[in-house]
C-alpha cells in the first residue's frame, strides 16, 4: 500500500520529468525507533528515476533537479531521501 507522501512524490516526478522509470520505495520500515522516524511509516524513501531530462548532467544537478521539484518534501515532510537519477541508455 503507498501512502500519501509516497504518493505525492510519484505525481510531481511524473509532471517534471516524464521519467521512462520511476520506483518510490519507501524504507522507513528500516529505520523504525531510530533517528528522523516520526512514526508516520513516510520518513525514509528512495527514488529511483530515468529521464531523458538528465542526459548531459553531472549527479549533483541531477539530485538538485529532482529536489527542487519535490519542493516542501525533502528535509521537511521526510527526514532521508536517496536519489537515483539517470539518463536513458545508461
């Protein structure tokens, strides 16, 4: 079952970057009573994402791309976010 906020990422991902793949994995369930666990079971998620729209573009600005795009929700809504950006063809 996913939940709200992993359910919001999808969306604005999809609107931004039209991505050939996209996979929102949530892992809080890891990191259940450790630090940034708010109990909400969304406070630790992983993104894996391929765009055409990263093609030419270092890791760094592929990260501060999909940040920007997550607005409020990285650092705010959810304590962890690993990113995973590539190109097609990579």
């Amino acid at each position: 079952m996913t939940g709200p906020i992993a359910t919001e990422i999808e969306a604005l991902l999809n609107q931004a970057f039209s991505p050939i793949h996209l996979a929102v994995i949530n892992d809080s369930a890891r990191h259940h009573g450790h630090s940034g666990d708010d109990g909400s079971g969304e406070s630790h998620f992983t993104v894996e994402i391929e765009s055409a729209a990263f093609a030419g573009k270092s890791r760094l600005e592929r990260q501060r791309m999909v940040i920007t795009a997550l607005g409020d929700i990285p650092g705010q809504r959810v304590h962890a976010l690993a990113i995973k950006a590539q190109a097609p063809e990579e």
